[in-house]
C-alpha cells in the first residue's frame, strides 16, 4: 500500500489499516458458488423460483463451468 495513503488513512481513521488477502482460484470458485447458491435460494424464498427450479440451479453449480464452455465449442 502507497504510504502516504497509509498515513491519510490513519490521519482519518482510528483503526489500523489492513492487507488485502487474495483468495487462491479454487477459492474463488467456491466463494462464487455460495454466493450464487444464496441467491437462487433467497429467490425461492421470495417467490420467484419454483421447488424444481431451485433443486436444477443448485445441481448445476456441481458441474465444472469449463467442461460446460468446451462443449460449446
């Protein structure tokens, strides 16, 4: 981090300021799983999808996305 933002930071703010942890690919990967599967599931909630809907999005989060791409192709 820039030093000199370091040091406007804590001019502004009271708390430390922290490093940025990168998430390695598979990581990323899950994280975006979870969040997708947390959004059809507040969609259902809310209506909008349907029980078998629900069961097909979340099944499709367990195939590879590039096997998928490739067959495309």
């Amino acid at each position: 981090m820039n030093k000199n933002i370091a040091i406007e930071h804590k001019k502004k703010h009271k708390t430390p300021v922290q490093s940025v942890t990168k998430l390695s690919k598979e990581n990323q990967n899950e994280l975006l799983k979870a969040m997708k599967i947390g959004f059809y599931m507040d969609f259902h909630r809310k209506g909008l999808l349907t029980d078998e809907q629900l069961e097909m999005l979340i099944a499709m989060q367990d195939k590879p996305v590039e096997k998928d791409a490739q067959k495309l192709n």
